[in-house]
C-alpha cells in the first residue's frame, strides 16, 4: 500500500488538524444551542453596545480518549462490605467548610468568543415576522417605479412605572434588545419606534429607551394611544406591516383596562399583529435564580386583553428570565397571510 507522504508527513496526519478544528467548531455551536435559554439573558451580552465580540461561558469539550491503566486486584470495589458506613457528613451541606472535603476536580469551564451578530443568527434563525406581505415602496418623485418590498415598522412599547423592578425591566430591555437586533439582521426595510410610559407616553430615541429609569403610576392605555396616532400618520396600513409589542407587569389603573381594550382593537385593525408580554415576579430573589414566590393572578390589564378574540393578538406571561427564549419563539413564529 502506498502513503501519500508530504515533506515527511502523512498526507492523512496533516489533515488531522483541520478535521479536529471543524470538529470543535461543530460542537462549540452545538453546546451553545442548547445553552440558548441561559444565554439569552445573559447580562454580559445585553449591556453591550452590539458591535462587540461577546464571551460565551461553555463547559469545557474534552475529546474521547482511551486511557490505559495498570490494574490491580480489586479493581472496582472499595473497601468495606455491602451496608456499611463510610463516612457521613456533618452539618446540613449549606455553610462552608460543612461536610467532608471532595476528592474530585472541579467541572472546567471557558470562554468562546463570537461576534453579537453570528449569535443573533444562530438564535433567530428559525423565527420571523409572521403574516408579512409585500408592500409598495414610497416615493417622491414620478418618475420613480414603485417596488414590491415587506416594509415593516414594529413599534416596541415598555412600562417604566415605578412598580417596574430592576428585574421585570431588565426582562422588558431584554426582549427588545433582542428583538432590534432580530429585525436589523434579517430585514433590510425596517423602521424601529420606541415607546416608554408610565402615565404619559411619549416616542423617545432608542439610547432613551433603553437607559430610561422607573418612575409614576400606570396608565398604558397613553402608550397604546401614542402608538396609534403615530402608526395612522407615519406607517398606514395599506404600505406598511405594522408589529406592536408592549411589555408591563400589568400593574394598571383599573379604570383604564376598558379603555387599553378599546384601543387595542383599533391597532388591531392596523397591524399585522400586536403583541402584549406581562412580566410576573413577586420579589428580585425569584428573578436571580433563588426560591420563587407564588407569582401574580393574571392581571387585570391582561384579563381584558384576554377579552379580544382576534388571531393576530398574542399575549404571554415571563415569570423568569430563562423564559426569554421561548417568548420570542412564541412571538416570532412565522406565519404566511391566506389568500382569500
């Protein structure tokens, strides 16, 4: 048999290198799929500035390996008999330095660096903007011939009321952080507004809404107020495909339920679809990780909600940040428009 052999290397060994690198190329994308619920909302990653490579913190990926040993007699059986005691831990396992001291390694972790963007793609890959048509392209002058595009303008309303904790914001931020950076790496035509309320609503800039601190009573039907005189004079209907998400604890006046109702069938004439996400924590331990509370009831705010049978209205409840995930997915799943 003959070894094709380059400058004294075999040709099968010097491809070995380039296999294994794609190897563990694979698997680093396979370890951070099924890490994507605990990433998303990683702080790290959502108080960058989107234009930066981003740590990625994965168990480490040990290749198979056989090891080869000198065997001893009694390999696989320690000492003692069946049934007794070996050792027994003192204390109850919460203090430190509590119990015997563990004789194997720690599990090793490191960091994969990715650009926001390649993680973006991998995690919203499979989502999009449902029920989007084609729509006519503006323009300004007669000359110019009007072009079939999916134009769309998604309009992101948050709560910024007092009762909006550091971690239900932290949620609402989330979901929208991710959601800009959805939009500007799948659509080309795509405008962006922002919303923040607490009792008054106004469109602020996208560094505003994103830095904005809590503060006022509730009142949401003002955002989705706002939201509809801004959508019939800037992005009608017949051009546009309008998308309307509104994230709030639902800690609402309750006069004012009737009205958010009332409005929010209205938008639902102009938009493709309005998306309504409640954030549920009864206190900031729950949120970061420690025992969690008997959540809210569903609110009054989202009962009325509730209260509109409308396909293209979509209502979630979080009641963790790990949930952030599956609420996109919930949001972003595509759908075509039926021909009638």
């Amino acid at each position: 048999m003959t070894v094709a052999v380059y400058k004294g290397v075999p040709w099968e060994l010097r491809g070995r290198g380039m296999k294994d690198s794609l190897r563990h190329d694979q698997r680093v994308k396979e370890a951070i799929r099924k890490n994507l619920r605990e990433l998303i909302a990683e702080e790290a990653i959502i108080s960058s500035d989107g234009n930066k490579r981003v740590r990625i913190p994965l168990r480490y990926l040990e290749q198979y390996r056989f090891k080869y040993g000198h065997p001893q007699s009694g390999v696989g059986q320690g000492a003692g008999k069946p049934g007794d005691l070996l050792g027994q831990r003192t204390g109850n396992g919460d203090g430190p330095g509590s119990g015997l001291p563990g004789d194997e390694p720690g599990e090793l972790t490191y960091e994969v660096e990715m650009l926001l963007d390649d993680l973006t793609q991998m995690m919203l890959e499979d989502m999009a903007l449902p029920w989007l048509e084609e729509k006519h392209l503006r323009f300004k002058i007669w000359e110019d011939y009007p072009e079939k595009h999916a134009n769309a303008a998604v309009y992101m309303l948050m709560d910024r009321s007092g009762s909006m904790t550091t971690a239900k914001k932290y949620i609402a931020k989330s979901f929208f952080f991710w959601m800009v950076r959805f939009l500007r790496l799948k659509y080309q035509h795509v405008e962006t507004v922002f919303i923040a309320h607490d009792t008054e609503a106004q469109v602020v800039p996208e560094t505003d809404f994103f830095a904005l601190s809590n503060s006022g009573g509730t009142k949401c039907s003002s955002a989705y107020k706002v939201a509809l005189e801004h959508i019939i004079e800037f992005h009608p209907e017949s051009g546009w495909n309008v998308y309307l998400f509104h994230f709030s604890d639902g800690d609402n006046l309750p006069y004012d339920n009737a009205v958010c109702k009332t409005i929010v069938e209205d938008l639902l004439v102009h938009c493709n679809m309005v998306g309504y996400g409640e954030i549920h924590y009864r206190d900031e331990a729950s949120f970061y990780g420690g025992t969690a509370q008997s959540p809210y009831a569903t609110s009054t705010l989202q009962y009325a909600l509730q209260q509109i049978t409308h396909p293209r209205l979509m209502s979630v409840t979080i009641t963790h940040k790990e949930e952030l995930y599956q609420v996109l997915q919930s949001f972003l799943q595509p759908k075509e428009v039926v021909a009638v």
